[in-house]
C-alpha cells in the first residue's frame, strides 16, 4: 500500500522533465506550494476499479479511491445505489482480508443477494450501534482501524466538521468511507473527497430506450479532485431486472387446447399430487 | 496394608497461607495497618499492624488507640475458602494433583514434576516469587508423606530436606500443629508428651486403645506407614480473583490500575495453564449497594492483558450508578486450548496467505481487534456476520453469525434468480388497486412470478409467488403475492 500506480508515475516523471529547462516556473512550484492539477491522480494510492467503464472514465484515478469520504446522493432507496457498489466491493472482499463494515444499514443488506454479486460473505460483518454517539465513534474507529477495507453507513444528519473527521479517519486507515445521504445534502459543501449524485433513469433517457432488459442508473458526479463536476450519464447494469414478464392473457388463450385446462399453470389445487390427496379424504 | 508401600520417591509440597484472612482483604503489599476481626477481636492482621503495636486478641478498640488509621474488617471464612480455591487453580501450573486443605493449606504432589522444574529448590523459589508478586505470603513444607509436608508447613517450621524417614525428620515439631482433635492434644501435652518425637516412642497400640483408632491411622499416615490418597482438584480450569478497597473508589477511572493487574493476572493464569478466554466479567461491588457487572466479549479467544484492558475501558466508561466501589473482580470460565502455534517472523510483511489474499499476521489481529472493540462498546449483539443459510424462504436463506463462532453455512442454496440487496426484516402489506399491487404510486409487474412454496412441514410455511416490480419513481422492488390469501408484499428491494 501507499505506492501510486505506475502510470501516474510515469505521467508525474514526464512532467518533470519537460519543466526541467524552466528553472523560474519550478521555482514557483517549489517555493509557492502550487500544484498541478495532472499531478492529482497520483495522489490516489490505491484504485478499484467500479466495474462500469463509463464510471471508471470519469472517476479521477479510474476508479473508486481507496480511502478517503465518497458520498452518494440519493433520495429514494432501489434505484442502483448498492448495485453500483457491488463490483467493487466484491473485489475488496476478495483481494483483501479486511471487512466491509455496514453500519446501521436500513434494511437487512440480504445475504444471497451479496453472493450473487460476488461478494465474500466472510468478509462481510454488520455493526448497529443504538445511541447517536456510538454511531460516530464506530465509524471514526472502524475507518482509523486499518481493519476495513470500506465503511458503508447511512449517516442521515451528519455535520459537516463529523464529515471532516471521518475523513481522517479514513486517510489514517486507508479505509474508503461510504456514506449514503438524501439528495437534498447536495446543496450543502462537504468536505468528502468524492460525491455523486444518482437518480432513478427517466424512461425517456435517450439511448436508453425502453424495452432494454438491464436496469440503469443516472449518475452525476458533484465533486472529484482535479476536474469539474460532471455531465449526468447512465450506468446500465447486467442484471436483466428489467426483462419483460410473458404474457399470461395470451397462454389463457391459448387454452383451446383441450389438456392444458386440466393443468392451469400457476393454480395450487391442480397440482396432480394434491388433487389425488383430495380424493382420498 | 504393607509397611514398606510407601513410595520412596514421593515429594511434597505443603503451601500454607498463614495470612490468608487478612490477604482475602489486602494482599500484602498494602501500606495501611489492616486487621480481621470477629466480634470486635483481632484475630489477624497484616504485618503493618503488627508493626504498630497491634496484637492478636486485643480489642478493636485498644487497635484504634494504638493507631487511628487502622482498616477492619470481620472475618470471612467463606472467602478465604474461595480465594484457596482460586490459588489451587494457580498452583496447577505446577503439577495436576493440587489438593485444598481447609483453612489455609494446599498440597502439591510435586513427585513427577521435579525434573521439569530442575530440582525441589527451584521449585520453591519458583512458587514463592510467585505467589510474592501476587501478594500472598506462603510457608512452605515438604516431605516425603501429604500430612508431614502439611504439619511443616502449618507448624511453621524451617525447612528442611527431605527425609527418607519421615518419623524421624518430625521428632521436633510440637504436637499441637498435629490435624486431630484438640481434646487429644491436650491429653498428650498434659502426659508431657510435646513434641513428635516422644509421641512416636509410645507403643502403637496404648495409643490405639488410649485414643481410638483414628488417631494411629492418623499417625500412620502422617509417618507414611500407610498410603494417603489426596483428592485433587478437578482440572476445569475457572479464574476469579478481585482487590479489595481500604477506602471507598469514588472515581471510576482510578479502577483502570488494579483492574490492569488483575487483567495482569488473567492473562499470566491463561499462559501458564495454556489457555485462551473469549469472555471475562468485571464486578464493581460496594457494602451499600447492589453490584454492578459487565461482561467482555472477545470476536476470538486471546489472552492478551492489553486487549482485555482496553475492551474492559470501553465498558468501565459506561458504568453509571456506581457512585462508589469497594472491591473489584474479574472472573473468567470460558476457556479454549491455546493453539501451539509458532510466532511470525515475518509478523509485518504481507504475504499471499492460505486463503488467496494477501494480507500479513497483524492485519488479522487487527481485523479481530476491531470487532472486540465494537463487541465491547455496544453488545455483543450489536456485531455480527452475514452468513446464506440452507432455505428457500427468502427470510430464512440468510442468517446473523456471530463472529466468534464462524458457523457460516458453505453451500449455496441454488436460488439462482435475481434477489434484492436489501431485504425487509418483515414483509409489508401492500395495497392493490384494481388487483395490482400499489405503493403510493402503481406498481409495474416486471419479472416474474418465482414461485417460492417451501416450509408446509415447519408450521412457518411460504407459499408465495414474488415478482420484481418497478414503481414509478423508478425504484425496483421485491413483491410476492400470498397464495392463500392473494394479498401483496413488499419484500425486498432491489438498491
């Protein structure tokens, strides 16, 4: 840990050597504290991939930092919000021997859903602190743990200074930090490294039209280091949630072929076994 | 039975705790006069006492003249018996056969652990420092019989070798020390018999018809003439110990010292005896209130003082209603084999590990470390692991592990449909409109039916057909509809 990725270091050596014959702009770069933007990335120890290529193009460092408060904005639950998570922290669980710590999660994060998504369950652990306080404490001391590989928490409320120490925390542990917050904190400055605002697709979104199988979320993200904030895009996810139902009214239809009334599909007393236990009470 | 039974070779070690009902109170490092009384009599004291004039049998009134700072307490028989117990479990460390002889004693059959210990004398020196750092003070006799080791010790006298012949190497201790009825002693004092020696010139049996046959049995098998089976303590091993307070703690936080030590202690009796503990209680007790107990939970077993420390500082700061503490305790029954694993060399280093991560030693110890500390802090059921379980019911195909038991189920359970990150702990009761479910909003069938019949056996059957819905807003959620009463749930959602 804590070395930067070889690309950004070829990027940062390059850089270096172009500026070599401008001794009067090293020197303000040395001596004023300025930096340069392109120097950022390098700045990110330790990238995962998000699993979407869109997301990874945007992404400073391409991809999910590894430590450091990510933020994401939404205001109603089942619209992607895990989902966009699941790769990474499949590959967090898998690569690292740390935990993936929820806390307090909402609901019940669901266990088979989790596998399915590739998640190692036995990396996982839950911790559902009752006071207020202990809430804050479990998150600043799981993230400055070193022990978490990433801290998921829906902190609803959360003051900006809390925000600013979790942070820390988080830089101390190289911990990513996750919190889950409403749409509406957008309008206020975080100080989070990262934030992302996600919205249900509108089902007029051009190229996306409707009919597709894979269910998708808008994304938009409100802050990153070293780039303004982004257009809105759209995940899609492989997921296949969306795939269309059959037609039940057409198989009722279809039903003038004489054996299939015996057996209507889905009604439970038809089931061969239990008409035979009928018959014999 | 015959004669020469006795085994030769036998060793004993007699631990005898003479300050014992002063030590249940204040071990001896304590620099305030302490005495035990029973009614209002001094009947012992800690050496300060002694030092200030005190005596035994004088009044608690003539101590308090004697000096003013001077600490009682009434004599407890009862814990002096228990902290007997609790140092017979510490004396395992030695040998297994530990046997407790009330009031004060113990006795080690030491015979077979003498070349582990290089020799009697070392021994010795081992239990003394022992017991010194634990704050007891011990007279220690050995001989070649139980009762011998036990009449040295008791009578206090000097050491010495080990006798081949136990009858002579008694001659000079009084008959007063002797284990029989006082009755007796006094009939041989008032023959003028005072000392070992001339009560084993007497004739076998005058003595036998003078004073019944319990008493020569017991001169037999002080003598070694007959075997004297002890009963040893059973080896489950159980740890209490606990510090009294002269003057009432009003300040949880000065608790964090003797606590350390008796933590201190935990951990050593866990070493010695090759043990790990996962769970330890702590117990704030005072003579006006009720006590207050808390328990440490631990994600592995351990017996690392540190960590027990610090875990037991998480709950000390909670403790409220305890305005003051007179005796504090820690007890631990919970023990598992300490593994005889081998230390890392590469403690720090970060190597690919059995389970295809890669990741060092102390990152491990450290993962535990966090889940003790939050286990502490908010209850043990406030942590947990997320484990499938073998069931179809989407309620049950999951289930919370604790993460000291690890019991997570390794099969899949082969559902291979799309299921929700997030479940409902309860399914909620959907209204319909016009036979479709709604939710503040229409709810648009997506995917589905998955039927889900399982559990008719188990009285808690699912008879449900569930279907991915998509609501207006966008959100996709788990439905099913009950087939026994057509109603709609929600489930799941798919976040």
């Amino acid at each position: 840990m804590g070395e930067a990725p070889p690309e950004s270091l070829n990027r940062q050596g390059l850089n270096e050597q172009g500026l070599a014959s401008d001794d009067s702009l090293r020197g303000l770069l040395e001596k004023t504290g300025l930096w340069r933007a392109s120097s950022i990335d390098g700045d990110y120890k330790q990238h995962c991939s998000t699993g979407f290529a869109r997301l990874d193009q945007e992404l400073p460092g391409a991809g999910w930092p590894a430590d450091g408060v990510t933020e994401f904005l939404h205001d109603r639950a089942g619209i992607g919000e895990l989902r966009l998570l699941a790769p990474a922290l499949a590959r967090l669980t898998h690569e690292q021997s740390r935990w993936v710590l929820f806390v307090s999660p909402p609901y019940i994060p669901y266990p088979p859903a989790l596998a399915q998504a590739g998640i190692d369950l036995t990396r996982v652990i839950i911790s559902q602190p009752k006071m207020p306080r202990d809430y804050l404490w479990v998150l600043e001391k799981a993230l400055a743990s070193q022990s978490c590989s990433a801290v998921i928490a829906w902190p609803g409320r959360i003051h900006e200074k809390q925000i600013r120490r979790l942070q820390l925390a988080s830089k101390e542990g190289y911990s990513w930090g996750i919190l889950f917050r409403s749409g509406a904190s957008s309008k206020n400055a975080s100080p989070a490294e990262l934030r992302l605002r996600l919205r249900p697709l509108p089902d007029s979104t051009p190229g996306y039209s409707q009919g597709k199988e894979n269910s998708a979320v808008a994304v938009k993200i409100l802050k990153r280091r070293g780039r303004w904030e982004s257009e809105e895009f759209t995940i899609a996810f492989d997921d296949q949630l969306l795939r269309p139902m059959p037609d039940f009214s057409e198989m009722v239809i279809d039903q003038k072929i004489p054996t299939t009334k015996e057996k209507p599909a889905f009604d439970r007393t038809s089931n061969p076994v239990i008409q035979t236990l009928h018959e014999y009470q | 039975m015959d004669i020469n039974s006795l085994d030769i070779n036998s060793h004993w070690i007699c631990l005898h705790f003479p300050q014992l009902p002063v030590e249940v109170f204040a071990r001896h490092q304590v620099e305030k006069p302490v005495v035990v009384t029973i009614r209002q009599r001094v009947v012992a004291m800690n050496l300060r006492s002694q030092e200030s004039g005190i005596r035994i049998g004088s009044s608690m009134n003539t101590a308090y003249t004697i000096s003013e700072d001077v600490v009682s307490f009434e004599r407890e028989e009862d814990r002096e018996l228990e902290k007997l117990t609790h140092l017979a479990q510490w004396a395992y460390q030695f040998t297994p056969s530990v046997s407790i002889k009330p009031p004060h004693s113990l006795l080690l059959d030491v015979s077979g652990c003498l070349r582990l210990f290089k020799g009697i004398d070392n021994l010795k020196k081992l239990i003394r420092e022992g017991l010194d750092s634990l704050g007891f003070e011990v007279a220690l006799g050995t001989s070649g019989t139980p009762l011998a080791a036990l009449l040295f010790a008791e009578a206090g006298m000097p050491e010495v070798p080990i006798a081949p012949e136990v009858a002579q190497s008694l001659g000079p201790v009084p008959v007063s020390y002797l284990r029989v009825e006082e009755n007796i002693k006094d009939t041989l004092l008032k023959m003028g018999i005072s000392h070992c020696k001339q009560l084993f010139e007497l004739p076998v049996d005058g003595l036998n018809r003078r004073f019944g046959v319990f008493f020569t049995d017991y001169l037999q098998r002080l003598t070694g003439k007959k075997p004297d089976p002890q009963k040893t303590i059973d080896s489950t091993p159980r740890f209490r110990s606990d510090i009294t307070f002269l003057s009432d703690v009003t300040n949880l936080e000065s608790l964090v010292f003797p606590l350390k030590r008796l933590l201190g202690e935990l951990q050593e009796f866990l070493i010695k005896r090759q043990l790990l503990t996962n769970q330890f209680s702590v117990k704030l007790s005072h003579r006006g209130h009720p006590p207050k107990e808390f328990s440490v939970f631990l994600a592995s077993p351990d017996n690392d003082s540190q960590m027990f420390l610090m875990l037991s500082q998480l709950q000390l700061e909670k403790v409220n209603g305890m305005p003051e503490v007179d005796n504090i305790s820690v007890a631990a029954r919970n023990f598992f084999e300490a593994e005889a694993g081998s230390g890392d060399l590469f403690q720090g280093t970060r190597f690919k590990q059995k389970d295809g991560r890669i990741h060092s030693k102390a990152e491990e110890a450290r993962a535990i470390k966090l889940v003790n500390m939050m286990t502490a802090r908010l209850g043990p059921q406030a942590c947990f692991g997320l484990s499938l379980a073998n069931d179809h019911r989407p309620e049950r195909a999951w289930k919370p592990v604790t993460l000291a038991a690890k019991d997570y189920w390794q099969g899949g359970n082969g559902d291979s449909n799309p299921r929700p990150l997030y479940l409902l702990p309860t399914p909620k009761a959907l209204s319909t409109e016009a036979g479709t479910p709604c939710m503040s909003g229409k709810l648009e069938l997506l995917q589905g039916p998955e039927r889900i019949d399982f559990g008719w056996w188990d009285n808690d059957a699912a008879a449900r057909d569930y279907y991915i819905a998509k609501h207006h807003t966008g959100s996709l959620y788990w439905i099913y509809q009950h087939l026994d009463n057509c109603r709609w749930y929600l489930h799941g959602i798919f976040s």
